[in-house]
C-alpha cells in the first residue's frame, strides 16, 4: 500500500473497515436499550415453597437417593430467581448442598437440613409492603417550644 493511501491515525489503511464495524456496534449498543425490558419471573408459589420445604425434611429424615434429589432438583432453579433476596437464596443454597444422602444419617445433618426446610417459608415467601396508617391523626398537635409567645 503507497504511504498516501495509509490513514493518518492508525498507518495500517485498516480505518475503513474498523469503521463500519464501530458503527455497526454502535447502532447496535444505542437499539438495545430501546428493546422492552424482559419480564421476571413469576414469584414461586407457596404451595411451591412448601412442596421444597416438605422434600427437604423428608431428605432429612429418610436419608434416600431419591428423596435427597428431588429436594435439591426443586431448588436449584431458585438460585437464579432475581426477585429472590439473600436471605431466601442462603435457605436454597443450604439445601442444594446438604440434600445429599449421607452414609449415617447424624443428628447434625437432619437439623442442618430441617433449619434450612424452616428458613424456605418465611425467608422466600413474596412479601406484601402495606402502608401502616399514620398515627398523627390521632394525636393531638403539639406545641413546639415553650408557647410564651403566641403564633410560634
């Protein structure tokens, strides 16, 4: 390639492709915030809560290969939930690596995974927010300061 034919910035005459494909990245990064935003998932239900709460204390409990499984298969997509919180996802996480059939079933292991079964209800549970109605209404006004001087 002739020196003049060699773009001043780069010296490798590679401006011109790289600037279509900049542009292109461009135009693809500016739409993608234009694209509607993906849907989250539906909350688990409770009877789905207590369907894995039920089959961790039943793991606990038999000490199975298939009760231990079904557990931990009933869990593992919660970890990925996005509207789970920590607390909900430590629970789930608890039970993911505890269900697993034990050579003895040890007092230590079936608390373990009960403590884990009794955290999935409240920990994951949706919570409702209401607001508490205010308790100003009821009281009388107070006076601010020492009320010597009228209208303060």
């Amino acid at each position: 390639m002739a020196p003049h034919q060699l773009h001043h910035a780069t010296g490798f005459g590679l401006a011109p492709a790289f600037g279509r494909v900049l542009s292109l990245g461009l135009m693809v990064g500016l739409a993608a915030p234009l694209q509607a935003a993906p849907q989250d998932p539906p909350y688990p239900s409770m009877e789905q809560l207590r369907d894995i709460q039920l089959n961790t204390f039943i793991c606990g409990r038999e000490n199975t290969a298939e009760s231990c499984d079904k557990a931990r298969t009933m869990a593992d997509p919660l970890m990925d939930h996005p509207r789970l919180g920590a607390s909900c996802k430590d629970a789930i996480w608890a039970i993911r690596e505890r269900a697993k059939p034990a050579p003895t079933n040890t007092y230590e292991r079936r608390e373990a995974l009960n403590r884990a079964g009794q955290d999935v209800m409240p920990f994951c549970k949706q919570q409702t927010r209401t607001v508490a109605p205010s308790k100003d209404k009821d009281k009388p006004q107070q006076k601010k300061g020492f009320g010597l001087i009228q209208g303060s």
